[in-house]
C-alpha cells in the first residue's frame, strides 16, 4: 500500500507529460488533401517551440500558419532573424479542418529562398 502512492503519481506525472506531444503531433486535424499556396505579407512572427509560427495577410484575411519547429526553419536556413513583418513570404500547406484561417505549411519562400519544413 506505501508503493501505490508514489506509482499513481508517477504515472499521473507520465501521462501529463505525454498529453501534449500527442496532441501536439495530431497532424490529422489538417485537410490533407487540399494543398493551398499563400502569398502575403507577414504582419507578425513567433520563433517559439514547439513551433515557429506568423500571421499572414493574404486573400483578403489573416491566416495563422504554422511553420516548422525552430530548430528545423534554423538548420534549413531560415533562422530567426530571416523572416520579419512586412515582408512578402509564400506558404504552402494545409488547411485546418476547425479554423478556416488557419494553415500548416509545408514549404516557404521568403527571400527568394524555398524551404521544406516537414
């Protein structure tokens, strides 16, 4: 009985660190197969784990798209400093099937340069 205690909060504190990979990696919440491509002006960018993300004025609204993780835009070649506000990006990607302003990319140009981001 004095084992219990400590392996129910062992495996609590298991469990709630495992909760947000899981739910963080649910790539199935995208339209997969519905690729879109985006040219916007970025108003606002987020070089943050678990992933970079901006906003985007294109079309007409505001997408949230979400890029790679930063380790990944940086070892690609887009480190933090590349990409800025006001400048012209093109994203490639996926819309979320909950947020109709909403993106995954899969690939950006900024600066004459194309990344892949998966």
């Amino acid at each position: 009985m004095t084992h219990a205690r400590p392996l129910a909060l062992a495996a609590l504190l298991s469990a709630s660190l495992a909760w947000p990979a899981a739910a963080h990696h649910g790539w199935g919440g995208y339209e997969s197969g519905q690729e879109m491509t985006l040219t916007g002006t970025v108003q606002q960018i987020a070089f943050n784990n678990p992933h970079a993300m901006l906003n985007l004025q294109a079309g007409g609204k505001v997408w949230h798209v979400v890029l790679a993780p930063p380790s990944r835009m940086s070892t690609r070649g887009l480190p933090a400093d590349s990409i800025k506000p006001g400048q012209t990006v093109t994203v490639v990607g996926y819309p979320a099937k909950s947020d109709p302003a909403e993106l995954r990319a899969e690939r950006i140009t900024a600066a004459d340069k194309t990344v892949e981001l998966r």
